[in-house]
C-alpha cells in the first residue's frame, strides 16, 4: 500500500486502474474527433481583435489543447501567441 503524505489517501498500486472517459467529444469542421496534441490547420480567415491583419486560412496549429467552453481550443499560433479557437473553424492535419 502507499499512502499520500498531504491527504493520507492510500491506494495500491497493483490495483485496477479506473479509467475516466470524457462524455465530450470535440470534433472539428469535418466530423473528426480531436485530441490534446494534435495538429490542425485553419481553414477560414479569423479576424483577432488588437491585431492589424487575422490568422490566414492554411496556417497550421500544432499542439493544441481541450478545453471546455464555447472556445475550445487552446493553442499558440506563430505570429499571434496564445489564443482560443473554435473547433468548427479548423480540420484535422
């Protein structure tokens, strides 16, 4: 058995793993599931607020992450940084 030293939870290893499933998939413009990682390409012009031109159709976005929400697609876009997309915009690379 191991035990945790903040909480004193204790569990043991070689038990079953219980595996969470998210109830949410999230699918991109062409009905793909997406996943945390992957790569995906925008295929429509975004207009950013505060930038002087938006993120083109074409570029590609790796790594992105899931997250819950009306945006839910974290990501860094070169050029722009940080940004939350919208999975209907992009597809899967």
């Amino acid at each position: 058995m191991y035990a945790c030293p903040e909480c004193s939870h204790e569990w043991n290893p070689e038990g079953k793993k219980e595996v969470v499933e998210d109830s949410i998939k999230i699918l991109d413009a062409n009905g793909n599931e997406l996943y945390d990682g992957d790569s995906v390409i925008v295929i429509k012009d975004l207009p950013v607020k505060g930038a002087p031109k938006p993120v083109k159709a074409g570029t590609k976005v790796k790594n992105i992450r899931l997250t819950d929400g009306d945006h839910n697609i974290d990501c860094k876009i070169k050029g722009f940084g940080s940004m939350a997309l919208k999975s209907e915009f992009v597809k899967k690379s």
